[in-house]
C-alpha cells in the first residue's frame, strides 16, 4: 500500500505519486489517469479508460465472431 498526501496545487489539490508508482504504471508527464467507482464504492486510479475498455472488448467479441469473414476480406 502507498500512502499519499493531498497537496495545494494552484487554487486545487492534488496527489503526487512516487516515481515507483509512475514506473509501475508506465505513467509519464502529461498522461491521463482515471478514477472510477467499484460497486462496493470504493475508489480505483488507473491509465486505462473503461469506456474505451468497454469498447474494445466488444470489438473483441465482433472479430472472433467474423474471424472467417475477415479472413477472407483480408487476402
């Protein structure tokens, strides 16, 4: 577990995460995080956006549905 502390940022606040945090994450300045809510209500930070998740796995699903056709469409 990482303990973080909020800090002031310009008229907000904010989180710094360590550089360890940042490597495991493959996180580098400028890039995005996003905090969803489980349904237990907790809390979760990750890099990854659900929504594109979401979509990606029904593209997923499309594709090993018309593995065939696109197979074919492919040559």
């Amino acid at each position: 577990m990482t303990q973080l502390k909020i800090r002031p940022v310009g008229n907000s606040l904010g989180v710094v995460l360590p550089k360890e945090t940042l490597a495991r994450l493959n996180l580098k300045n400028g890039d995005s995080l996003h905090l969803t809510e489980a349904p237990d209500g907790s809390m979760r930070i990750t890099p990854y956006d659900p929504a594109f998740e979401e979509q990606m796995r029904f593209a997923r699903e499309g594709m090993g549905r018309y593995r065939n056709t696109l197979r074919e469409l492919a040559k």
